[in-house]
C-alpha cells in the first residue's frame, strides 16, 4: 500500500512540474532607442539602436546576420536590416542615409520575441534638423594691392548644402547714404561663390567695391530657402 500512495506522489510531483513549465508566466521588459548620429562626417550611415532591460532575443535569432523581413517595420520606409548584437541589443543598420528633421516609426512583431515575453510594440524618434549660421561679413583689402576691396562673408551648414538653393537665397547691394543716414540710392552689387572639401561651407566674395564719395554700407540678405542634400526643412531668411 505504501508502493502505491509513492508512486501516485511521484506522478503528481511530475505533472504539476509540467504544468509549472508549461504555464511560464508573461514577461514584461522595458527598452530604450538610441537614434542614429547625423554627423555627415561619418563615412557610412550611423545605426539604429534598441537596447531591452533584460533577455529578450529568441536563440534561433541570434547567429542570422539578419532577420527575416516582416518582423520589424519602419516609417518612413528606410533600406537596411536588423540583426541582434547580443540578447538585449536589436541593431538596425541603413544601406542609405537618414533624412533629416525627420520623425520615424519603429513597430515589432509579436512574433520578434519568445511567447514569454512582452515589450511595448512600437516607439518613434526624431532625426536633428539643418542649421545654417552666417559668419560675420568682413571688408576685405587685398594686401597685393590695397586699392581693391571686396566684401567677403561665408554661410555654414550642418550638413552639405544644395548649392542651387544657396545661389538662388544670396544677393549683396550697395546703398548710398545722405547726412541723415537715410538711403538715397542703391545697386545690386555681383559676387561670386565657392564651397569647401566638404560642400557645408559657402564663401561669398563681392566684385571689387571702389571707396564712394559718399557714405554707403553693402546689404547682404540671405533670403529663406536653403536647404541641404540631406533633406529636412530649409532654412529661414537671415
């Protein structure tokens, strides 16, 4: 008798263990997003990347170098993929660049993670945004030969600019001013511009500016409407 009531002990022992196994309870892990470095410095797009409090990636996931399409969405769409870095770092790598001042949104699948586990499904982050600064004009002399000057000034971009948009925003003009400081004449006054190495940097040279008999000052304007290669929104008038 005392076999039997062992043995019935046992099997309850194991099934209530399967039970326990079977019924693994939810999980929930929290993450946080590091969005990617807009530095146009950087040779190739920077990645995206999503790091969770805790084991979250399913092990069959962890040796592909990338996963399967379907499981993790983007908007705006962006070409790349994802690929787990460790167990808790989900990698997205672009194969072309972020635009800027630009808000994405970033949904998982349920099916991303072990049935155990549950993570808030989607989150959003937003790329910085073009700046454009101009530095201060300046009366150049040219020290070859003192009787030409010039005005120079240069425009500086966070990211490369698109020169057309840059040529099309720029105009200099020379006023003539009266005893009372008000402008009794004007002209628009050409220039030239030249990019540096890396297209963020704009310099504006006046043609050469004769000394007028007259008070005068060059107006530079800048008007609203540069923008950058990379997108985002243009620049204000300045």
């Amino acid at each position: 008798m005392k076999k039997i009531v062992f043995w019935i002990s046992t099997i309850c022992m194991v099934q209530l263990l399967f039970l326990a196994c079977a019924k693994q309870e939810k999980i929930t892990v929290d993450y946080r997003s590091y969005a990617p470095d807009m530095d146009y410095r950087l040779t190739e797009p920077d990645q995206l990347t999503v790091s969770f409090k805790g084991s979250v990636a399913k092990l069959e996931d962890m040796e592909k170098e990338a996963l399967e399409e379907g499981l993790i969405s983007i908007e705006p769409a962006i070409k790349g993929s994802w690929h787990w870095d460790t167990d808790t770092d989900l990698v997205f790598t672009p194969l072309e660049d972020w635009q800027l001042a630009t808000r994405y949104k970033v949904k998982f699948s349920s099916q991303l993670f072990p049935e155990h586990i549950t993570v808030k499904n989607e989150f959003a982050f937003s790329t910085s945004g073009f700046i454009l600064s101009l530095d201060k004009p300046e009366f150049y002399i040219d020290p070859e030969n003192p009787s030409v000057k010039r005005v120079t000034f240069s425009l500086k971009g966070s990211h490369p600019l698109a020169q057309e948009t840059v040529e099309k925003a720029v105009s200099m003009k020379l006023e003539l001013l009266n005893e009372k400081k008000a402008v009794v004449s004007s002209k628009e006054w050409a220039f030239e511009i030249s990019y540096d190495e890396t297209g963020t940097i704009a310099y504006v040279i006046s043609e050469p500016v004769e000394m007028p008999i007259r008070t005068s000052i060059m107006k530079i304007t800048v008007a609203g409407g540069v923008k950058s290669l990379r997108g985002g929104s243009a620049s204000k008038k300045m």
